[in-house]
C-alpha cells in the first residue's frame, strides 16, 4: 500500500453508475461522498446501496460518508448550461426557488433581506462570483458584481455565518441522520458547525455503534471554538470554500495548518477539501498550482484530500481520482516521517482524564519508536473501536498499518484513517488467538508477507477499552 493519505470523491451524475463506480474504486477511491445538498435522501441511498454492493464485488471497503446540507443557503437553479456573471453588472437577489438568471437570481432561503446589509460581500459557487450589496429595498436586495464567473446548478451564496438566523444541524439535516443511521452509513458530516455545542446536536451513539461524526470548519466562529469542537467530533474536515468566505485569502492556508495540526495532536481525521483539483472538472490534467496544493495538503498531515465537483458533475471522474492517488502517492514518498513524529512531541500526547485513552497513547508512542529502531515495515492493530489504530496513525510511522477488528462498520470507518489498510478479524478470544488470527488474516491478504518481522498492538483482552499489549511477531508460513 505506497498511498498512505486517503482519497474522498464525491458521486454525483457523472459517477453514480456501476461502471464509473467499480473503475473509481480502482483508481483509488477509499471513501465516497454522499452529498444532501444536491440529492434527495432516497435518491443517496440508492447510491450508498449500489456504492456498497460494487465495492463487496471488488473485495475492497469503501467508507460512505453522508454530507448533511446544514444551514447552507443557496441559489435557484440556473440551468445545466453554463450562465456567465458579468464582473460590474447589476443583479437583484430575492427570496425564491424557482429559477435563476445572471440579473435575476432567486435565493432558496427566507431570511435574506433580514441577514444581509449594506456593504456585505456575499459570494457565490466558493468564491467563483462576489457580490457586493448596494441595497436592501423592499422584496429584493441590489448588489453590483464585484468579481464575475460562471455559474450552472443551484450553487451556494455564501452569507456572514455571525448574522446567519439558521443553526446546525437543522431539522432536515436531524431527518436525514436518523434515516442513514438505520442504513448503517460509516461517517456523516455536519455542515456550518459554529461550536460544539452544534455538534451535541447530532442523536447518535459513539462510534462505531454510530458513525463517525465529521465537523466541517467553514465559519469563523467554529476557528474561535476550534478546540471543543475537535474534541466533540470523530474527524474534521477544512472546508475552504466557505471557510475562504469568512477569512482573507492570505489566512486561509495558515488556517489549514492549525486546523490538522490540532486534529492530529487529538488523535482525529483530517480531511482538506474544496477545488483541489477544480480544472479537472473539465480538463483531462490540473494545473502546476493544484498538484502542489495536494501535495502540500499530504504534507501538512491530511488524513484525506477530498475531491467534490471533479467527480461528481467532471468530464473524467476516474483519471481525476487517479491523478490525485499518483500526486498523493509521491507526496507520501517523500513525507518527513521522522521530522513529523520529532514535532508531535510537542504536542498533546496523552489524555490524562481517560485512563484508557492514556494507557493507548503511551503504547502507540511507544511502538512508533519502537517499530522505527527496530526497522519494522509493518504494525497490525487490532481494534474495536478504531481508536487504536487512529492513535497510531497520528504518528505517521514510514511502517505500513494494518488495521483489523471485528466490527465490520469499523473497519470501514477505518477507510478515512492515514496509511491504514482495513480488514475484517472475525476472532475475538484471548490475546494469543487474536494475535495468531491477524496474523494468518494479514498474510492471507497480502499485507504482509511469511517471515516479516511485524508489531502487533492490542488489548490483552478483547473487551478491554485500551491496548496494553506490543508483541513482535514473526509472520508464520502458509
């Protein structure tokens, strides 16, 4: 497994078929997005369905993560045809959903004219138009184009989350979860989460009994709570675009940085999204600039680089999703291994207030280094949870993780964690049974070979909360 950082794309109209779908899970797709912005919830779960059917045929896993919608205004549709917005013309907005024009466009959202003032710069599809208002009179708002684009679809029109009147989750949104929640999806993501009391909102259990619940960082008021958010959060996700909106051009990527850096220091999932890969929505290869922009995201510590638009609506989903896995994949090549764990040092290592928790950091820190001394090219992690195996992805190690535990959901939520290959450990009895059972499994996978010299982590009891237990195995013959 070279790739180490995960690939998410997003399935719209241009990939939801079979065909399209068995080649993405090919190229490299680990994790298919499901967003709610832009389907119905019957018509994302007949995808889920037919994403998890294709994937079983392929023997691969491959984690569904739900896109709630969230308090995301938008605009009424423009058509499929490209509609170009002239930069200095004048348009009107007002509220509606029927339809769009580029000096009429209609706002699927009822607040508009009380949630917008003079002067505010309201952008459209992540900062392709601004709009600077001139006016609020009557049933409408009047604002000039500030910078022109083109627009197709119902794109998202940005406004100051600070005086947004809609919270996260909404009510939809609490629909939508219960209902992927009996559909057993993996990971559900929270749009325009301003604090972590908004997560707190969200009805479902603790993974992997629930999913793994994803906070997307797109509003300035989420950066100011940044911390309690990633605590109450399973992952997060730097969602630019918007977040873009809210900040200069110039803190955004500084922004990012924090972002993972505190992610990972807490043991979460990172995701970097929005225009990764934009030009590929309908040209066959990215610019220099968006190749580098992978990269450095890998580099920055990503657990995943999400693709949206390129997949879902572009002219070649699958090389866009090939282009990424070859671009992440020699990032990860050249990933300072041992400079990363020499700074983790510095941050948070241990939670104190769990023992648990604590009693798993201290071993994964301690089998980073050991795996590194020892020159290990391979650590199996059995987990019930996932935690360990996330505490251990932390660290970066240049040694292959093999993730395996006996809940099915959780090895596919372990689709998201960094250079983590998922397999399903059927064996729950005593330690030596599970140590002897991961290691016939991993072999009998490929992902490790007879003879290997290999790290195995786990609870010296399969109900036990923590891993206490490092053994170095050789890996039996067939």
């Amino acid at each position: 497994m070279a790739r180490r950082t995960k690939i998410i794309a997003t399935i719209g109209p241009a990939s939801d078929n079979e065909e399209t779908l068995r080649d993405l899970i090919r190229a490299g797709m680990d994790v298919a997005r499901l967003g709610l912005a832009h389907n119905t919830i019957d018509e994302a779960a007949e995808r889920m369905a037919r994403i998890r059917r294709i994937a079983a045929l392929e023997g691969r896993y491959v984690g569904i993560l739900v896109d709630l919608p969230g308090p995301k205004v938008r605009a009424a549709s423009f058509g499929e045809e490209a509609v170009t917005i002239i930069e200095d013309s004048q348009v009107s907005l007002r509220a509606g959903d029927r339809a769009s024009t580029a000096s009429d466009i209609e706002v699927d959202y009822e607040g508009l004219l009380t949630d917008v003032e003079i002067g505010d710069r309201l952008s459209m599809g992540d900062g392709r138009v601004i709009l600077e208002v001139q006016a609020v009179d009557g049933d409408r708002v009047s604002a000039r184009v500030a910078h022109g684009g083109v627009l197709t679809g119902s794109p998202g029109l940005h406004i100051p989350s600070d005086r947004l009147s809609m919270r996260a989750p909404t009510d939809e949104d609490l629909v939508a979860v219960e209902h992927f929640v009996q559909l057993g999806a993996d990971m559900i993501a929270v749009s325009f989460v301003r604090s972590a009391e908004d997560m707190a909102r969200v009805p479902v259990e603790p993974h992997p009994a629930g999913p793994i619940v994803v906070a997307k960082i797109e509003t300035r008021a989420a950066i100011q709570d940044l911390p309690a958010i990633i605590e109450a959060s399973g992952a997060v996700m730097v969602a630019r675009g918007d977040l873009g909106s809210e900040c200069s051009i110039e803190e955004l990527p500084i922004l990012q940085k924090e972002i993972i850096r505190q992610c990972i220091a807490l043991g979460r999932p990172a995701i970097t999204a929005t225009q990764m890969l934009e030009t590929m929505v309908a040209n066959p290869e990215p610019t220099r600039a968006e190749a580098s922009d992978v990269a450095n995201a890998v580099w920055d510590g990503s657990s995943a680089v999400m693709l949206s638009g390129e997949t879902a609506i572009g002219v070649d989903p699958v090389n866009v999703v090939a282009t990424m896995s070859r671009i992440a994949e020699r990032a990860d090549e050249a990933f300072d291994h041992r400079g990363w764990t020499s700074e983790l040092s510095d941050l948070r290592m241990t939670d104190t207030e769990d023992p648990d928790s604590s009693i798993t950091d201290a071993m994964t820190q301690a089998t980073a280094r050991a795996v590194d001394e020892l020159g290990i090219g391979t650590i199996l992690c059995v987990s019930g949870s996932g935690f360990t195996v996330r505490s251990m992805a932390r660290f970066r190690p240049a040694a292959h993780i093999v993730g395996l535990s006996a809940d099915e959901r959780t090895v596919r939520q372990l689709t998201l964690s960094w250079g983590t290959e998922p397999i399903h450990l059927p064996e729950q009895g005593h330690l030596d049974d599970r140590v002897s059972a991961a290691l016939e499994v991993a072999r009998n996978r490929g992902a490790v070979q007879a003879g290997e010299l290999v790290g195995v982590l786990a609870g010296t009891d399969a109900k036990s909360r923590s891993t206490n237990a490092l053994r170095i195995e050789r890996v039996p013959e067939a």
